[in-house]
C-alpha cells in the first residue's frame, strides 16, 4: 500500500472510532484515495469526471457515485503533491531529509433524511477528530519518520462539491442530500536515502 494511502487508511479507522462510531454510519462507506477519471457518454459523447478507487494496477475499480446505496460515504483525494527540504529539526544524519507534501481532500455525502445530521456538524466532528500528528509505529509500512497534518479550507456548497467532483453542474439534488469538502494537509518526513518503491 501506498504511503498516503496508508496514512488515509489511519485516518478513516481514527474517523470510525470516534464520532463517526454510531448506529447511522454502520451501514455507510469509508472509501480510501480515489482519481478522478474522464468518462465519455452517449451519442453526442459527453464528458464528465466521476471519482474512482482504482485498483492497484490502474485497470479497474469501483467508481462512487450518487445514488441511495450508502446513506453515508467519504472517500479522499489527492489533489497536488510537493517536496520541499526538511527543517533543521526534523533532519537525521546527513540532513538531506525531504518533506513530501499531499494537498488533500476528504468528499462527504449523506443523506440527511437518514442519519439526520447536517452538513456544519459533519464539519464539526472531522476539524475535531482528523488526527493532527501519526507515529509512524501506527501504521503498517510506514516509511517516514514523521506525519503531520493541517487542516485547509472546506466547502458546503454542495453544488460546487458536484460539479468539482463529477466535472458538470446539471445535477438535480434533493435538498435533503449533503456534499461536502473537507481539505487538508498531509506532511510525511522522509529521511534521505530510506526509501524504498514496492
């Protein structure tokens, strides 16, 4: 597994065992890293995106979309990554440590009629329960010596959500369903020279 994929791992089972413990999100889903993938329909072949969990050799998955299956989902996303030096600080031997940064989001759908929760309380329990360091001891595989993560800026238009996600606005939403973005941060420290590709 993939060292952010790992680390969303961590955070979901964080999520599963704290505020998201309850009977109303037993039957929901917590999905890992989707992609965002081009889909072309019909005859005049129409594009749109739509989230997928890709399966490790990038040929198949299990794409998310809308529908009354889950009454609750999350599933996360990479949006950029970035390398930057190491503080002083976080250096071990040669001080050529690296910082690998994730920019994150965290997709949440719902629907209110069922778990009846709202959107600013979902919001609420991930600024709360989203884990702001991880001891790589906690997390099979690890390979950085150090996690840290900050909490960016949300999204409640749920309009806005959907159209990002599935690349089109023409979604007919039923006031009682909730998309939400949840951003954040991932910092992994890597100490130069253990790392290794599997």
């Amino acid at each position: 597994m993939s060292q952010i994929k790992s680390v969303v791992s961590y955070i979901n089972t964080t999520l599963q065992a704290n505020s998201f413990a309850g009977k109303p999100f037993q039957k929901g889903r917590f999905s890992g890293v989707a992609e965002l993938v081009k889909k072309v329909t019909g005859d005049d072949e129409t594009s749109f995106t739509i989230p997928v969990l890709l399966d490790d050799d990038g040929d198949s998955g299990t794409e998310i979309s809308i529908n009354d299956k889950y009454p609750f989902e999350i599933y996360h996303r990479i949006k950029n990554q970035t390398t930057g030096e190491a503080e002083n600080e976080d250096t071990f031997g040669d001080g050529d440590n690296k910082i690998i940064t994730f920019d994150m989001v965290l997709i949440l759908f719902s629907d209110r009629f069922i778990n009846e929760i709202e959107a600013s309380e979902y919001l609420t329990a991930l600024m709360l329960d989203i884990p702001r360091t991880i001891n790589a001891t906690n997390v099979t595989g690890s390979q950085w010596s150090k996690c840290e993560i900050n909490l960016t800026d949300n999204n409640l238009d749920k309009s806005d959500v959907l159209a990002q996600e599935y690349g089109r606005d023409d979604f007919n939403i039923p006031q009682n369903y909730i998309a939400l973005q949840f951003g954040y941060e991932v910092q992994l420290t890597f100490e130069a020279g253990c790392f290794t590709l599997c």
